[in-house]
C-alpha cells in the first residue's frame, strides 16, 4: 500500500512485470474506512502487463459511477444488497466477453450446458454458462428495479 493506503500503482507495476504474475485482482472500495482504490490505473497496468483483471466493486456499485469498459477490468463481481439497496442473495458478475473463453464454471447444469450427444455437452457461449437453472426470479426483478433506481 501507499501513503494513503491504495494500493501502490507504482510496487504493482513492478510486480506484474514478474514471471510469476498470473492475475490482479483488488477491492475498488475496501469495507470501512472511504478508501478508494485507483482502478482505472491498475486496469492500465494489467493491460499494460497482459495479466488479467478482476474487481470486487461491492462497496462502489450504487455508490458511485462504475463503467467496466473505462476501468478495463476482466471480471467484476458486486453484490445487489448493498449500496444498490436489493434482495439478499443477489448480485452481479460481469466478464468481458474476450476474456469468456478462459474460464470455465465449477460446475455446469442444463442451464449452463446443452447435451450435444449421450456423453457430450457444449457451454453456453455467454456468461450465463455461470448460472443455474433454479433462480430467485423474483429477487432478480427486484435487483433490477433496484439498479435503475441507483
């Protein structure tokens, strides 16, 4: 960390630099405190680096402006009921659509997946190969509601 206590752009660009470095991934708001990680910045260093890119944006979704494509992250991940005000249990994940093919879910169902034979099946081409057949519908109209009111 930083003076401030960011993480430390310039301890970060060093470390993705190393062979070793396989992924950044951050808080863009850590719980308590106000801190605001520079997200955009790291964004560029893991571009810069060609290391992926994850942000946990659960403190900063609802509370302040948060545009994946100018944070240039990979995957984010926020929950609905926090500073978006929605249900327990919901949430969001988003994944860059060129960054899709690298990952793959721990586990897959006839939501995820359509059978192509007895014994093969295909993912979905989309980030929905991550959900699951049953769903909370009525908490993901809520979470809806809840995000054009933010």
């Amino acid at each position: 960390d930083d003076e401030k206590g960011q993480v430390d752009v310039a301890a970060l660009e060093l470390e993705a630099k190393h062979p070793r470095a396989k992924v950044i991934s951050i808080s863009h708001i850590p719980t308590g405190g106000g801190l605001v990680n520079p997200a955009k910045r790291i964004g560029e260093i893991a571009r810069e680096a060609q290391l992926p890119y994850f942000l946990d944006a659960c403190q900063s979704v609802g509370q302040m402006p948060v545009d994946v494509q100018d944070l240039g992250c990979d995957v984010l991940t926020a929950t609905g009921r926090k500073f978006l005000r929605g249900p327990r249990g919901t949430g969001l994940l988003y994944i860059r659509r060129s960054f899709l093919p690298r990952l793959q879910p721990c586990m897959l169902d006839q939501y995820g997946a359509l059978l192509s034979s007895e014994l093969t099946y295909e993912a979905r081409p989309d980030a929905r190969r991550f959900e699951m057949w049953e769903q909370n519908m009525a908490g993901k109209v809520a979470l809806a509601a809840a995000i054009e009111y933010a």
